[in-house]
C-alpha cells in the first residue's frame, strides 16, 4: 500500500479555520476549494468572525407559549362516541340508486349568474357588472358586500331568461376577469340548481346549500322567476 501525501493547510486557509468555530473547522481542512470560494465572495474575515460569535444550539432556549385554556369544550365530551355515518345525499332523488330516466330539459325555467369577488378583487367585479348592465337584458340584484344566501363570499348575481344562455355562457368565459363565477339553472328543486345542476367559470368554490329542503318537502323553496330589470345601452360585442 502506497501512503497517501497530505498536503498540509496553507497559512491563508489555517487563517480562515481559527476564525471559525470548531464545529466549522473541518470544513476547512484539507479542502482548499472551500476557503478559496468563501474569499472569492468577498464576505470578509468580518462575516467569518460574526458566524464564529453566533450561540449553536443554545440549550437554554425556551419558545413562548401562551397558558393553556381552562374549561370545557362546548362539544360536549363524547364527540369521539358518534358513529361516522353518510351524510344526507344532494341528489334530486336522493339516496344510492340512479334515476330511472333523465330530467327533461324543458325543467330549466330561467338561469342565474353569481359573481363573486373579496376585498382585493371587487374592481373587476365592479367593472364585470357595468358590462352586463350596458349590454343584457337581465334582471340584476343586488351589489352584496358580505356573504347572502348560501354564497359565502361577497357577491352580485343577474338571472337571464333561457334564450340568453348560448350568448352569456361564452361571454362571461371570454370576460370573466379572473372571477369565480357559478351557473345554475333555475326548476323546482332550487337545491339541486345550486349543488348538483351548476356550471363554473374559472373555479368552484363552497354554497351553502346543503341544509335546503329538496322538492316537494314542506318549507322548500320556490322556483326562482326572472323579472328584467336592466335595458341595453350597447350593441354585444360581434
């Protein structure tokens, strides 16, 4: 076996190893490279110094957490005790089977179009809806700042007769903004039209459906009507 030769440290590199800290050290030694690339940065035997002075692994620290809460949690303590069982289906028909045969087209009575925007992105909002004021005969709502319905983040909506959907489907597509917009139809299970019959542009994102009667139970709500509000000051766009 042939002994290998060490090359011993140069004075330049045995420099920069006193002034680091001794876990640092070895590093430095025997690896010329690595001195050599720390000195062609320019940091300075300052910076060196400074990493040396720096407390590793102090075993004195402590993180500062705040007391624990005394009481007990509204849920009760059994919560771990309740069976994990299906929750109610949102199917117009509900339950695991498929319906026999399709819905007819015809249940469509109108359609609705929610737009939804926050605090940062209400300007194209803003500008989205004097669009459609200027343009569609629709029936426009309200401008809500907070959450209304099952829409859980502000909002506008504007219903359009069912003659109007080939235009408008491709039109908010092409004029969006970047919104969250959801289509639904309006029929008789006004629960369905919200969580099972929708059309999205751009992205989906939670309604506060779930708890709505389904057709035909007491206390469901109607068949949405559209009633025009808004006359066109502009010709569409061709």
């Amino acid at each position: 076996m042939h002994e290998e030769s060490i090359v011993p440290n140069s004075a330049e590199d045995q420099a920069w190893a006193d002034l680091l800290s001794p876990t640092r050290r070895g590093l430095i030694t025997g690896s010329t490279l690595a001195a050599a690339g720390i000195a062609a940065s320019g940091l300075g035997a300052g910076v060196a110094e400074a990493q040396s002075q720096a407390p590793l692994g102090d075993p004195n620290f402590r993180p500062v957490l705040p007391p624990r809460d005394v009481g007990k949690s509204p849920w009760g303590e059994k919560t771990a005790l309740e069976p994990a069982t299906r929750p109610p289906s949102i199917r117009p028909e509900g339950g695991d089977g498929l319906p026999e045969r399709p819905r007819p087209y015809t249940a469509v009575k109108s359609y609705h179009a929610h737009i939804y925007f926050d605090e940062d992105n209400y300007p194209k909002a803003a500008r989205l809806r004097q669009w459609v004021i200027e343009r569609f005969p629709v029936e426009l709502g309200n401008w809500n700042r907070t959450p209304r319905g099952p829409h859980v983040t502000p909002s506008f909506y504007f219903g359009f007769t069912n003659d109007l959907l080939p235009v408008v489907v491709p039109w908010l597509q092409l004029n969006s903004l970047g919104l969250t917009i959801l289509l639904h139809p309006n029929t008789d299970d006004p629960r369905a039209d919200h969580l099972y019959y929708t059309l999205w542009v751009n992205r989906s994102q939670p309604v506060n459906a779930f708890n709505w009667k389904k057709a035909g139970e007491p206390g469901a709500e109607p068949v949405e009507r559209i009633y025009p509000n808004i006359r066109p000051t502009l010709p569409l766009e061709v």
